[in-house]
C-alpha cells in the first residue's frame, strides 16, 4: 500500500530544487562541523561543493549498478531498486565528505538483500567485491546500523516493478494493443535509467512505471493515450489527469538527462580530493578510525569487566554472609 | 500385610480375616486372642522381650511397623511433661533447641540408647520446670473448657431454635382450624349468599399464607460453631487492582484511499479475463495460499495506487 507507507509518508519530495536544498544543508554542516578555523577561500579549495558531491553521488550510483548488475548469483531487480532508494535517502541528509559512498554503497545493497529477502550469506556477498575481502565484510557490517539509523529505519521500499506487471495485465485486458509484450524491453530499458536520477523521490512508483510504458510505446510508435484517458482513467479520473501528465512529462525529461555522466578526468580530481576531506573518523584506513574502535572495543572490554568485578564481589558477600548466631 | 502374623500363635490375616493385632508400650505386638490367653489375670509380661505388661494398656495396632506404635506411645509420655509452648521462650531459637532436645529423648527411648541417663534428664526436667507444668496444663484445660462452652452455647441455640418452630406450626394450625370454625358460624349464621362466604374466605385465607411467606427471614448466621465471623478471611485478601476505565473503544471502518483510479475488484479480476495474461500458480504455491488472483489484484492494485500523487510539501 504506497500511500499509507512510510516512503510515501516521510521520503517523497516536491521537487528537485528541495531536493538540492537539502542535500547543500547536509554539506554546509559537515563544513562548518568540520572546518573551523580555515578562512573561507581555504574551505572553498579544501572541501567538496554540493554541485562536486553530487557528481560523486552519481559516479558512485552508475557504480552500484554496474555492480549488481555483475552480481553473483544474479539479483532480482527490487534488490536494485531497494538499493537505489537507500543510497540516495541517505546523502539527502549525509555529506559525502563524512561518509564514503564506496563504503555506503556497498552497504546499501547488502541491506536491501536482506529486505527483499534475497538471501546471500556476507561471505557470498563480499566473494563480488574486488580487494580486501576481509576489511570490506568488516566495513559492510559496521555501517549496516549507522545506515538504517539514518534511513530512520523505513526499510520498506516501493519499486516501480510490480506496477510495470499490474499496467501490462491491465492494457492485455482492457487495452486494445497489439501484442503489450513488445513494450516490456522499452520499459526495462527506461527504468534502468530512471534510477540514475532524482524521479522516484520526487514521484510514486505508478507514476514511474506508467511514464515507463508510455515511453516504450512511443519508442513503437503506438500510442496509449486513449488508454490512459478512457480505460485507466475513466469519469471519476478526468480532473486528475492534468497532474499525471505533468508527472509523466517530468520522469521523461529527468531520464533524459541520466546519460549524463561525468568526465573521467574529473571524477578522478574529485575523487583526490575527497581522499583529503574525507572525514578520518569514518575512514577505515585512517588511525583516529583505527583508535576509536579500539577504544569502543575497550569500552565493551571494561563495561564486562566492571559486570564480573561486580558479580565477584556480590558472589563473595552472599558466601561470607553470617548467619546471625542465636542470643 | 497379608503375611502378618502374630509373633506367639502364628495366626495369619489370611486364617483369621478378622485377626486384630494389639500392641503395648513396649512395641512388640500380639494378636487378640493371645492378649486374652496370657492377660487373662490383667497383667503379665511380654513374651517378646519380658518387660511387665498391662491389659488395659493394650491398644489396636494402627502402623504396620510395631516399633512406631512404641515411638507414639513414647512421645505421648514423654510431651505430658515437655508441655511447654512457643511463648514461653524469649526466641524462636530456644524454642528450636527445646523441641529438638524433645526428639532427642524420644529417640533415645524408643531405640534403646542411654535409657538411664535419659530418664534422668527427664526427672531433672520435672523438678526444675514442675511449676511451669502444671500451669500448662492448665492453660490446656481451660482451652478446652472453652471450646467445650461454645459447643453447649450451639446446642442451646439449636434446642430454642427447634421449639420455636413448633411453636410456629402449632400456631399456624389453630389460626386454620379458627378460620374454618369461623366459616362454618357465617354459614349458620348469615343470611347472604353461601357462594359469596366461601370465596370471600378463601381470599382472605390466601392473603394471610401470603403474609407469612412475606414475613422476613430469619437474620442470618454471621458466625461459625467455632465463634469466627464468616468472611474473615476476606479481609486478609488484597483489594481487586483497581482498573482504569478509559472511554469506550469505537470502532472505525479502515477506508482504504487508493490515491488513484479504483483498482478493479476481486469478482472483476476473475470475471473479466484478467487473469488470462499472468502466469497460472503451481501446485506448491496453491498449497501455501498464494493464487493467481490474489497475485493479479495485488499487481492491478499497485499500478493503480498513487496515480494522483502529488507532493504539496513546501520547501522548508
């Protein structure tokens, strides 16, 4: 159910200008947390600005397709999706400096293979990833809380693809199409996309899966407007066509602009960058990461200690106890 | 039981269904016949172990094992003297170290162990405490004297209780045989309708018993034979936790918005061919309660819901 749901609730935006606001929000407050005592022309050369970070968050979600895409075993594509949206709540509200999308990234599918119950083991999981196998099962299970603490712990992810199936059935039934079949790698292709940009928080998954098959139809050449207005539609939804065109439109131009991916060159100077800025605290590679979680391990070292002095003690008292002699 | 057999004649239960096995304070047991043969002159010694004996401290063996009967007979004797109550110690430990000395002479004395010595405990205990027992047994006799008072207060009340309702049946028969004499009189007597009397009496009759059955019960009994209040225990018994009454729950039917077109129905679904373009569900799925048209709805509906939405969120 889309509209009582959580993500209908709290994660869907207005528009895209919301959107960037947030996200400059996140960014000034990790500066100012962070940059004190640099003067402003220094803040400006050292951190990353909102513009550059989201040209990291785009590098890093072309990334996380790619990589579920040569997942091993084969994922289905809710995990995708699933992982899509956790990506993208997450640096609405968090800096790219503080936490390493690399790092999230990997997280975030790791969690949605939970979610969506597509069941694959950390040691499965981490046999996709190139590298320190070792470190990064690490660094995946650390941030797993951190990352549904700030996704406010709303795991529950509507996709656009059971949609994409209900609108198919429904154009086989009441549709008059030849052959709705021939739509199904236009709309795959467009979702693909889709994902790339800011629309599925900005529009309901039916929206998304409708703009989807509108668009593969007019890749055809068919037209499915008379659907759309007559059957889907119907009396009671004259007045409320107006916004979904409007919606529709919007997901087309948005999927348009999904191609548009960085200069290599460039992400490879932002990436050196964000190497400097990146806050050490959150870097496993760092020696204040190194030092912080040894001293939390200390802490849970100590906090046992202290139970078995206390324990001890009360265990010394109860045997020593004195059994108040007769008068 | 059933290979029990008296130690002297040998008579088993199983010869004698009405065998009685008696025994004495020393704890060996005789049949009754044998307690009759040997006893006749009223006393004797015990053929067992020849301590002298009396008939009529005879008893009927109550425990299979002879020596238990020896250990009640002891104890009796011996709490004659140790008769001394909780209060009359200043703590719960004396208390425990009196009654444990009592166990102590009981076992010696029913096994045997330093007899002498422990009957010399014994009178030493009666001289230095023989005060103290005669007043508990004192305290014990009027204990039972006032038990034995209520039960003479409860058979009072039950004798008046008995008259009293003599006294009201005599009372109802002479109010009836009055009422009949009285007919009869108006019968001789009177001049008007004989059909009129009658009835007239039989009402009145009726009103009368009405009366009386209306008449007020007899104050119930609020005490036991024992003089305790019933329900005393009730007062012991915690309150009933006190619970907070909200208002009522009111029931409100879910209304479920869609936020777009209406989905078609369940009946739809089925009817309308909808189910011809998905993939029919195996025989597992079926098993587990997942059919083809519940699929389909959930699909239809998700394509349906959220058509209309739109974010009126304002930029914060």
């Amino acid at each position: 159910m889309f509209p009582t749901s959580s993500q209908c609730k709290y994660w869907m935006f207005s528009s895209e200008d919301e959107l960037n606001l947030l996200r400059e929000k996140a960014n000034n407050k990790h500066i100012q947390l962070y940059g004190k005592g640099m003067n402003d022309p220094w803040k400006g050369d050292f951190f990353l600005t909102p513009d550059e970070e989201q040209v990291m968050v785009k590098k890093y979600e072309i990334h996380l397709r790619d990589f579920c895409k040569r997942f091993l075993p084969p994922m289905p594509r809710c995990v995708i999706g699933t992982s899509f949206h956790y990506f993208k709540r997450f640096y609405i509200k968090n800096s790219v400096m503080n936490y390493h999308p690399k790092e999230i990234m990997v997280t975030c599918i790791y969690l949605a293979c939970k979610v969506e119950e597509f069941n694959v083991s950390i040691q499965q999981f981490v046999a996709n990833i190139k590298g320190d196998r070792e470190k990064a099962a690490d660094i995946i299970l650390n941030n797993e809380l951190l990352l549904m603490e700030q996704l406010n712990f709303h795991l529950a992810i509507h996709n656009p693809f059971r949609p994409v199936e209900g609108l198919l059935i429904d154009i086989k039934t009441r549709g008059s199409l030849h052959d709705p079949e021939r739509l199904r790698q236009g709309t795959e292709q467009f979702l693909e996309r889709v994902f790339l940009t800011d629309a599925i928080l900005l529009y309901a998954p039916s929206q998304v899966a409708l703009a989807a098959i509108l668009h593969a139809a007019s890749k055809l050449q068919e037209n499915l407007d008379s659907y759309v207005t007559d059957v889907l539609f119907g009396k009671d939804g004259k007045n409320r066509l107006a916004v979904l065109i409007d919606a529709v439109r919007a997901i087309r131009s948005m999927e348009k602009t999904a191609d548009n991916t960085p200069d290599k060159t460039y992400i490879r100077t932002l990436e050196k960058k964000l190497e400097k800025c990146r806050n050490l605290e959150n870097n496993p590679d760092s020696e204040i990461y190194k030092k912080k979680m040894q001293a939390l391990l200390d802490e849970d070292d100590d906090l046992y200690n202290a139970i078995t002095v206390q324990n001890q003690q009360k265990n010394d008292s109860a045997l020593s106890m004195k059994v108040p002699s007769s008068p | 039981m059933d290979d029990f057999a008296c130690p002297r004649c040998r008579t088993t239960k199983f010869q004698n269904p009405s065998l009685k096995m008696m025994v004495n304070v020393c704890g060996h047991g005789l049949c009754e016949s044998c307690v009759d043969l040997l006893f006749l002159k009223g006393s004797g010694s015990c053929p067992d172990c020849k301590i002298p004996l009396r008939r009529n401290n005879f008893r009927v063996q109550l425990f299979e094992d002879a020596s238990v009967e020896k250990e009640v007979d002891i104890r009796k004797r011996v709490l004659r003297d140790f008769n001394k109550k909780e209060e009359d110690f200043a703590t719960l430990n004396e208390y425990n170290d009196y009654l444990e000395e009592i166990e102590t002479i009981i076992y010696n004395l029913t096994n045997n162990i330093d007899v002498i010595n422990t009957n010399k405990r014994i009178e030493q205990y009666k001289k230095d405490n023989r005060e103290l027992i005669q007043k508990n047994k004192g305290r014990l006799g009027r204990e039972e004297y006032e038990l034995e008072e209520l039960l003479e207060i409860e058979k009072q009340m039950n004798v008046a209780r008995k008259h009293e309702i003599l006294l009201e049946e005599t009372e109802t028969k002479k109010k009836r045989i009055k009422r009949k004499e009285a007919l009869i009189d108006e019968l001789m007597f009177s001049n008007s309708d004989a059909k009129n009397i009658v009835e007239s009496f039989a009402q009145q009759a009726k009103e009368e018993e009405e009366e009386e059955i209306n008449k007020p019960l007899p104050t119930k009994i609020t005490k036991f034979s024992s003089g305790i209040e019933f329900g005393r225990q009730s007062q012991i018994t915690f309150l009933p936790v006190p619970t907070d009454d909200g208002p009522l729950y009111c029931y409100t039917p879910v209304v479920f918005d869609p936020d777009g077109p209406s989905p078609p129905v369940n009946e739809e679904v089925v009817q309308n061919g909808f189910m011809n373009h998905i993939r029919c569900e195996t025989e597992q799925e079926r098993a587990g309660g997942f059919k083809t048209n519940i699929a389909c709805l959930r699909a239809l509906q998700e394509s349906m819901m959220g058509l209309y939405h739109t974010s009126r969120k304002l930029i914060v």
